[in-house]
C-alpha cells in the first residue's frame, strides 16, 4: 500500500495539470514524425467528505498491463487527499489508460489515449470529488502535464 499524501505535497506533483478533455480522435493521430510519450506519474486525488477506491487499468494492444486500485479516505474538500501509483509502465507507447472509481461498472471508465498526445511525456492526476452540491453534480476527470522534469 503507499502512503497517502496530503495536498500540499501532491500539488507539487501535479504542477501544471490541466483537465483533459476525453473525447473524439486527433488528426494528428497517424503522423508518423508524432512522439508516443512515457508516464512519468500517476496519483489520484479527492476533493470529497466520501471514501473512495480508485481503479486504474493501462492497455496495449488491447492487453492489461497494469492494474492498481488505491483506496482514499473521506476528507474535507478545502484539504483533499492523495495517493501515488507505482508500478506503472514508463516506456513510451500508445498506452490506453482507463479509471473508474468503487464500485462502479468498468464500462463507465473514463480513458486517456497516450496516441493522441505529441509529447515527450505525461503526468496524469486523476481528481473526484463534488462541486455542485444542490444539483448533486459528481466530479470525475484526468488532469494531465506535460513537465517531465517533475517526474525525473
């Protein structure tokens, strides 16, 4: 199990993490000059007063190659939690990245596509939590960066 981290420390792992927008295909996609990057990071973080197991599974070629849950304790919104991932691979290659969360259906997975990304490499945080409490809005998402000197 790895320890668990709180956000100071894990704000400084995700410097520059944007949120990722998950959807279509890139027209860059099948260039041949494009880079594959390689993970340098993974963690998650929850911003919610509810307990939860983040799930991450990392494909090639339609086969897993890394499978990792971490659990993440209820804690105060202004005062999230973190945990870091290890393990995963960090050779370059157009990785499938897919995370749910407890006991959610995989098929509700949100994914990365590393293909899509012309970089040297990625850190991915993935972040849930709620944020608009009278409409019940859960928030789920990958942020990303591309600073490999953090992950170094």
């Amino acid at each position: 199990m790895n320890p668990r981290i709180r956000r100071r420390s894990l704000l400084r792992l995700t410097t520059a993490a944007g949120a990722v927008t998950l959807s279509g295909c890139t027209v860059f996609a099948n260039q041949p000059d494009r880079k594959t990057p390689r993970l340098v990071r993974l963690s998650a973080l929850s911003f919610d007063d509810e307990p939860h197991t983040f799930h991450v599974r990392i494909e090639l070629d339609g086969e897993t190659v890394y499978r990792e849950s971490e659990r993440i304790e209820a804690t105060d919104p202004d005062d999230p939690v973190g945990a870091v991932f290890d393990g995963f691979p960090t050779k370059p290659n157009p990785y499938l990245l897919s995370t749910w969360l407890d006991d959610r259906p995989e098929k509700t997975a949100r994914t990365l596509d590393f293909a899509e990304y012309d970089t040297e490499c990625l850190g991915l945080n993935i972040q849930a939590g709620t944020y608009d409490d009278e409409a019940g809005g859960d928030r789920f998402a990958i942020a990303h960066t591309t600073n490999c000197k953090d992950g170094e």
